[in-house]
C-alpha cells in the first residue's frame, strides 16, 4: 500500500513539475518561400538527416518519417509510390515532404503503441498510435516497476507512453535531405507526378536558396562585393520567377551541398535587398562575360526594348576573362551539317552575316552552297546552336552571338567582263546573263558556262571552313560576373555594380 502510496505522489509531483505548454510540431514555415524544380526520374532515392513527415496528398495522411530514413520514390499508373523499411503508399496526385520544426523532440513510435491516462499499464487507453506515426515528446518518467514511460501530446490529447516502442527524435536541429541525384537540400518537397516520372521540388525560404545559388554561379574566392552584387541580382531574379529550375535555365543551385561561408556571409550581409526601377523589382540577368560591353535585350532577345529600360548596352571596363575574346573553326562539312544539308560533301560558295545589333550582334546568317542557299534568324540562342562546341562546360554551343566571320579557301573562282574590267563574283545565282535568246536571271547556281575553252560547270574549291571571331560568354544582357568581379577588384561596391548594370534602378529591400 506505501509503494502504492509513494509512486502516486511521485506522478502527480511529476505532473505538477512539467511545462504546462509545449509547441508542437508543426511543418515549417519559410520566409519567402521559393520553388525549385530540382530532380526528374521514373524512380529515385531521398535519405533524410532530420525530422520530416510524408503527407499523402491524396487522403491528407500524415506519416513521421523516422531520421536517417531511405526513401524509395518511383512512378507507376497509379501515381507515386513511396516506401522505407515498414511502410508503403501511394498516391495519384504525390506526397509532400515536410521538414518538422517548433520542438526540441518527437517521439516517434515503432510500432502499434497506446498512449495511456498515467505512466503503468493499468491506465485507461486514450489513443493507440500506429507505428510511423510520432507525438511531440514532453518529459520521461521512471515508474516504481523500472519501466521508462514518455509523456507526449498529439493535437489535444496528452498522455503516456511505454519508451520500448519509441525513438525519440531531435526536432531543433538542421534537416537536410540527400537526393539520389547526389545532392543534399534543406526544406521541404513536393514529390510530384509528372508524364512517366517524379519530379522532385524543393520548398525553401529565399535566404537559404540564395546559399546553394551564389556559391554555383561566381566562384566563392572571388571579392566579397562581387558576391554581394551576385546575390543581389540571384535574389532579384528569383523574386520575379514562379518555378525556378536548378539549371542555368534560371540560375544553378546546388543546395546545401554547394554552400560556402563566404558566399553565405555576403547573403546574409545583403539580406532581403533586391534590384528596382520605379519602386518594383525588376528581373536581374546575368552571364558570365560581356567581351567589354553588354547587350541591349532587343538586341538579342525577341524582347520589345522599351519594356526594359533597365537592360540596355553598358560599357564593362574593368571585365578581364578567358571568353573576353575567341576564336572557332568550323569546317564546311560540319556547317553544312548544322545548317540541315544532308549532303555535307556540297560546296561552300558564300556565308554571311546579318549584324543589326547595336554593338554588331549578329542575328542572322546566310549560306550559298551548291545545294542551295540558306538563312537563319533568330535571337542569341538559335545563332549560337548554329555553331555548337564539344564541350558540355560552355553548353555545346557557340559562346555569344557577337562575332564576325573569316572565310577560308576559295569562293566560286568566277570573274565577270565588265564595262570598266573583270570582276569577282561568289555566285552564279540572281546574275543576269545575255543568252540567244535574250537576258535571263539565274536562279540557281548550278549552270554550265561557255568559254574559249568549251563548257565549265566547276564554279571553284569553294569555302574550306569558316572561322569566328568573338567576344563574350553569355547571352550578354544585365550583369557580366566576371565584370563585377573587376568592378569589385578597383573598390565599388554591390550597389554602385548593380545599379552601374541595370540603368535607372536602385537597390533596396
């Protein structure tokens, strides 16, 4: 009876003891939240270092994933499937992946466990917790019986429950998730159902965005007022995108795998600031090199340049990079290639360029050869796929569409009688020849020619390859990084190389 006696006291000295409220815990809340498309797969892996919960969006059921989990993503007819050791859903529209913040610990049950009115076996069953599923820990108690007994609350219920089926999980610290892509991210994730396979986007708030973004676009050793403007510009243009990918599509963002102390000071020392013109953000550009000037957008973008005041050409004194000049070669069979001939082995007569920008940014090029005649326009990203590279570091395409053309061999070999000599031409067709029966125009450039030695159909060698000769990386418009890197390098500040980037904007939170 005083066993009795003295293990009830010590339960209600423990109840009077305990915090009379504990935060639950709840999804996080980011500030500024952003999106990023981060992964796309039939079937992927997600180990998590943290407290997370899955939650089927499907039937809203909440399940807390134990830390140090492997999830196993695939898609299937039926929608997307997740499984661990112990568990299985699936689900037609996917699964948010929540990380859990606002206590110091779950409890985290695994297996089938009954939270009771006190802290021995003989007290009344409130709730039965099914394993996977968690509480929020409170405190632990030792019975008079030597049994650990955890006291946790889930929505209005508290109670306890027996610790063999418990593991108690660190809810305050970092949680980071590792991709299978080989990638670690902080946040959350939808687990999205897209044609035929999964698409993995990470939830975050913008500050902590900008750690894994920074870092991938400028190189951290550069001068800490280059990487303050970078991460101002990387904040602006996020600001203004809906769904960004982790891509230079929209900016490279390497998550927390790609942070670095000094890039996260120079976003920390920036914080909330972004670029604006007339009060509102505006959408930051950047590239890598400018080649001394930068790029009016309808120069080089199907863009209407009165909607952008802010991106127009600006001078980039200071800009000293391996891509601020360059030279390629490309042989006739390859360019009869990437122009769409099928027979490469044709003759080159001519190629020229259409230079309507306002630094000489070419926005067209045409080529005459003895399979006929071609032109391209477009903006900077169909001129330079025109010409692409081996090298995946630089995209496979051509650096900038500023560049001029040097053609190598001989041309069609023709000269002409004229009233005042000879002439050369490159090109039979469009000419006006006298026949017997009067002037025609040519319309090809296939034509048999009668000379004092007989009949010539060989309009030359023709052009052996051609070789460009340009400036910059990049499609040019906004911000050259390597130009703020020397705008930071003679003492300017984040601002003034913004500002000094973007015309008429200021910069602000």
């Amino acid at each position: 009876m005083l066993k009795k006696i003295i293990s009830f006291l010590s339960f209600i000295l423990l109840l009077i003891c305990l915090p009379a409220f504990t935060q639950a815990a709840e999804p996080k809340q980011y500030s500024d939240e952003v999106n990023v498309s981060v992964y796309l797969k039939s079937s992927l892996t997600i180990t998590l270092n943290g407290t997370y919960q899955l939650v089927n969006k499907d039937t809203g059921t909440k399940t807390a994933v134990p830390e140090s989990t492997v999830l196993t993503v695939s898609k299937d007819t039926s929608g997307v499937s997740v499984s661990y050791t112990g568990f299985s859903q699936k689900s037609a529209k996917g699964f948010d992946l929540q990380e859990l913040s606002g206590t110091s610990k779950l409890a985290v049950f695994t297996a089938d466990t009954p939270l009771r009115r006190g802290a021995t076996s003989s007290y009344e069953i409130i709730k039965t917790f099914k394993a996977g599923e968690s509480a929020n820990y409170l405190d632990s108690f030792t019975n008079t019986q030597g049994q650990v007994w955890h006291k946790v609350s889930s929505g209005s219920l508290s109670g306890w429950v027996l610790s063999t089926t418990v593991r108690l999980s660190d809810a305050s610290s970092l949680s980071t998730a590792k991709v299978s892509n080989g990638t670690t991210y902080r946040g959350s994730f939808f687990l999205k159902p897209n044609g035929s396979q999964v698409e993995v986007i990470n939830f975050l708030g913008m500050e902590d965005y900008l750690k894994g973004v920074v870092p991938s676009e400028m190189p951290a050793s550069w001068p800490k007022e280059a990487l303050k403007a970078q991460a101002i510009a990387a904040r602006s243009y996020a600001a203004n995108t809906m769904m960004l990918t982790s891509t230079a599509a929209s900016q490279v963002y390497k998550g927390y795998s790609g942070e670095d102390s000094r890039t996260n000071t120079a976003i920390q020392e920036t914080a909330g600031l972004v670029a604006k013109y007339n009060g509102k953000p505006i959408q930051t550009f950047f590239f890598s090199t400018s080649g001394g000037r930068t790029a009016n957008v309808g120069d080089v973008w199907n863009s209407n340049q009165a909607s952008y005041p802010y991106l127009v050409s600006v001078d980039d004194p200071y800009e000293s990079s391996p891509y601020s000049s360059w030279s390629e070669t490309f042989t006739s069979a390859q360019l009869l290639k990437n122009f769409g001939f099928t027979d490469t082995s044709a003759t080159i007569y001519d190629l020229s360029l259409s230079k309507t920008g306002a630094n000489g940014e070419v926005r067209g090029v045409t080529i005459k050869t003895s399979a006929g005649d071609k032109t391209v326009t477009g903006n900077e990203s169909v001129i330079r796929k025109l010409f692409p590279l081996p090298n995946s570091s630089v995209y496979n395409q051509l650096y900038s569409n500023w560049f001029d053309a040097v053609l190598n061999g001989s041309a069609s070999g023709l000269t002409v009688q004229t009233a005042s000599g000879t002439a050369n031409i490159s090109d039979m067709k469009g000419q006006t020849v006298q026949t017997a029966n009067g002037q025609v125009t040519l319309s090809d450039s296939k034509v048999s020619i009668q000379t004092a030695s007989g009949i010539v159909t060989n309009e030359g060698s023709g052009i052996t390859s051609v070789t460009l000769n340009g400036k910059g990386w990049g499609h040019r418009i906004g911000m050259s990084q390597y130009g703020a890197k020397g705008f930071a390098e003679k003492g300017w500040k984040a601002e003034q190389i913004i500002t000094h980037y973007f015309k008429g904007t200021t910069v602000s939170k």
